[in-house]
C-alpha cells in the first residue's frame, strides 16, 4: 500500500467515522498504523529488515485519543539494541514514518516532536539516560518534554517499553514529590476565554476575531490538570477520560471530579460538531466562532470554560496541600 493510495482511502472514508469523538480517533489509529506498515515495508526493501524489536508511539493528542478531524504529528521510537547499527536504522526510518504521515495528511509537528528527531527516537537504555535527565534537570524545556511522554500510546511494537520509561517517573515522583510543584508551574499560564464578569474574552483581530482559542482555554485546563493528578497517582491511561475515571475511584477524588468526565464530552463533542467541515487549515481547527453558537449553546460553553478554571484551581490546591502538609 502506498501513501497516496492510504491518503484516498482516507479521504473517502472520513464521513463514516465522524459521528463522536471515539469514532473518529479509532479512524486515526488505523489511518497511523496503514502509514506504519507501508512505511516498515519501504524501508525493509532497501535497508532490510529492523535490526531489533521496538515500539512506536505517539503522543499529544493523539497519545490521548483527543484528536480533531485535522492533527499534527507527534510520535517516537524507542528500539532495543543500544548500537550504531539500530540508531542509523531507525533514524532513517522516522524520517520515512514523518514523511509518510505528512503525505497521507498529518502535518510535520512545528517543535519537533516526531521519530525523525534523535531526541524521540532512542534505544531503551538511551531512553532511560534521557528521561532520568529531564527528571532531574527539571529546565522549563526538560518538564515540557517530560509532558509530552507522559501521554504517549503504542501503536505497533512492543507495549511494556512505555510501561517501563513511565514507571521509571512514577517512582521518581514518589521518591520526590516536590517535582509535582514544577509540574504544575509549567502547566498553569492558562488564556483566559471568560472573564471577571462572566464575559467570552474572543479573539479581537485576524480570521479568528470573535472566536475562542478551544485548544487553549478549553481542553488545556482539562488535560494538563487531570494529566497532573493522574501523575501524582501513578495512573497508566493515557486519555484524559479514562485518567478521570481512574482518578474517581480513589475516594478522595470521587465526588471533586464527578462532574469532569461530563463537560470534556461536551468539549469535544462541540469541536466535533463545529469544525466537520474544516478540513483544510490545522490552525482553524483549534476556533470555535461564538456567533455560531445558539444562547444556550453559549451558557453551556461557558460553564464548561469556567469549570476548566475550577479544575485549575483544585488540582493547584491538592499539589500545593501534597508540598505543605
């Protein structure tokens, strides 16, 4: 299979799969592994077979299963043989794996963040040096960094190499749980969509005036702060509704974020319904215009913006209350 034999695949089938958010990201993964497959078997016939076993992830979005109908990429490699030989290898093939993405409709990630940067494409024991670092470096870029793994998924490969790396930070995290106060401070430069007197703070100029950033002041609240708690308490899921569901069956998270799962559907159920069409410009995808919106429509996104702030502030009371105790 070919890339632009996928691409035309793909493009025939969005309409099938865009009725709910799950839907439509269980049609990324499959568009992402046909582009895996076609990827590892272009680069067997000139390079030969891989020369280890390994594991290929991806992060962001869609390490969380949040994708929109357009996402960037973000993905790595983590490879077993800590040798020249599997680091030409699999350097080579995330090139091929972030080209043929880029073909098929995933744009190249503006920082970076693909298989075809050494940063994310290491053997295991290259892996474990880097993330001990950022762990211990904790520079503004090395926590930012450590976020981003801490949403990655395996796609093909082998599944214990995330569980291993991402082990290696809940016990760090235990040993250490000052390190959450540094996490949170990278996480809590919020843009504000509503303001003091409960009115929508819009875009003023450009082809988004009148419109909302979603991305940063709708789902960041949601998934930086449940991505925080769910490090604090060592939970594997990736999505943020499945970290609030692990979350809620802890007691003393129970009845706080009870009403959390509920608004991130609205969420991303709004995004969905209001940006089917757009399947041209990654950055519009991130807009939601509030004259499209019905009164009702508007009170809804505004609760579900100012409970985003209220999640902020609860998880900044639980870390603070975990340093000062």
């Amino acid at each position: 299979m070919t890339y632009s034999s996928i691409k035309k695949w793909r493009d025939s089938e969005w309409d099938n799969h865009d009725q709910s958010s799950q839907e439509l990201n269980e049609f990324h993964d499959e568009i992402m592994k046909k582009v895996f497959d076609a990827a590892l078997e272009k680069q067997s016939s000139t390079c030969g077979p891989p020369p280890c076993s390994y594991s290929w992830f991806v992060m962001g979005s869609a390490g969380r299963s949040e994708q929109a109908i357009i996402s960037d990429q973000d993905h790595g490699l983590i490879y077993e043989k800590d040798t020249e030989e599997a680091f030409q290898y699999f350097m080579k093939f995330g090139k091929e794996l972030a080209d043929g993405l880029n073909e098929v409709g995933y744009p190249y990630c503006d920082g970076n963040v693909m298989s075809s940067n050494s940063v994310w494409c290491k053997s295991k024991t290259k892996w474990n040096e880097q993330l001990s670092k950022w762990l211990r470096e904790e520079s503004f870029e090395s926590i930012r960094f450590l976020l981003i793994f801490y949403d990655a998924r395996m796609l093909r490969g082998e599944k214990e190499y995330i569980a291993e790396l991402k082990q290696t930070v809940h016990d760090y995290i235990r040993s250490n749980p000052s390190f959450l106060e540094r996490l949170l401070e990278n996480t809590q430069h919020v843009k504000k969509a509503v303001g003091f007197f409960h009115q929508f703070l819009t875009e003023t100029h450009g082809s988004h005036a009148g419109s909302i950033d979603l991305k940063q002041s709708g789902f960041f609240p949601y998934v930086n702060n449940v991505r925080l708690l769910a490090m604090k308490e060592s939970v594997d899921a990736t999505s943020t509704l499945s970290r609030i569901e692990e979350l809620t069956k802890l007691p003393k998270y129970q009845q706080e974020l009870s009403w959390c799962a509920a608004e991130f559907k609205k969420l991303l159920h709004y995004r969905l319904q209001y940006h089917k069409k757009m399947t041209e410009n990654y950055d519009d995808i991130h807009y939601l215009n509030i004259k499209e919106l019905s009164k009702e429509e508007r009170k809804d996104v505004k609760h579900i913006l100012l409970n985003g702030q209220k999640l902020q502030d609860y998880t900044q009371s639980v870390i603070k209350g975990t340093m000062h105790r």
